[in-house]
C-alpha cells in the first residue's frame, strides 16, 4: 500500500473515531479494498476482496461500510450507468474513463478551472447553487483498442 493510500485510511480512521464511530477491522478492510484499488470498484467488488480475509463478512456490511464513508464525504459514489455504484477514496477534482469494452474505470486528471469555465460560461449554471460535478468520458482504453487492432 502507498503512503498516500495509508494516508487516507489514516485520516479517515480518525475522522470517523472523532464522529464517534467504531473503528472494526472490517471497516479497515474495507476502506484498505476501496483505497488500494484504481478501478473505482463497486461494493461486489470490494466483498470479494475482503471475504478472503474475513469469509463471515456480509454483503450488507460492506454497503454498511460505504454508506458511513459517503456520508462523512470520505469517499465519492461514481454512478457510470443505471446498474452499478463504484466508489472513489480520491476526492481531488478529476474525471472518469470508462472502457466500453472492458468496464474499467480510470481517473483522469482534469483541471479545477476547465470545470469553473464551463460553469462560469453557462448562463443556466451562474443562477444555480452547484454542490458536485462529474466528468465521465467513454470510449476504448488503449488496452482494448490494441486487441481490437490486433484482432483486425
């Protein structure tokens, strides 16, 4: 695990002891799957990982789990389509990939300000109170688009 994933179960650890919540290894566990993991996983995802260390773990503790997370905002809900919630522990302003051939999810740095044009530049946008933004881009990762090439 990198520093900066440490960093953030560390934070969060303290953040939620501070709000008075219990601190069991399952929830560690589960913010250790969510904060490891790049591919913004969905809470099916994170109990696959986590049941190989504590196989009496419940589906229903990990979407526990996640709806404290969200709702201290520790992590974000990435919502790509109408089937699956992945989350996200990276609460910087970037944007989404998502491979329509594979279904990764990949971030994708995007400046701060390109968002503020966007609504600076939007007359709709100027009169509203804007609390979230999101970026999903779609399209083939290079990966895909190098076995289709392949496959030609």
């Amino acid at each position: 695990m990198s520093e900066r994933e440490d960093e953030n179960i560390i934070r969060s650890i303290q953040y939620l002891k501070k709000m008075g919540y219990r601190i069991t290894p399952q929830r560690i566990a589960v913010m250790k799957a969510l904060s490891k993991s790049k591919n913004h996983p969905s809470a099916e995802e994170i109990y696959k990982e986590v049941i190989e260390k504590f196989p009496k773990i419940s589906i229903a503790t990990i979407y526990n789990v996640l709806t404290v997370l969200k709702k201290e905002n520790l992590i974000k809900t990435i919502r790509i389509n109408d089937e699956t919630n992945r989350y996200d522990y990276d609460l910087s302003v970037h944007a989404h990939f998502l491979c329509k051939e594979c279904s990764r999810v990949y971030d994708v740095d995007i400046e701060e300000k390109i968002i503020s044009d966007i609504i600076k530049g939007n007359i709709l946008l100027k009169n509203s109170i804007i609390d979230g933004t999101e970026v999903i881009i779609k399209g083939i990762c290079p990966k895909c688009k190098n076995k289709k090439d392949n496959n030609s």
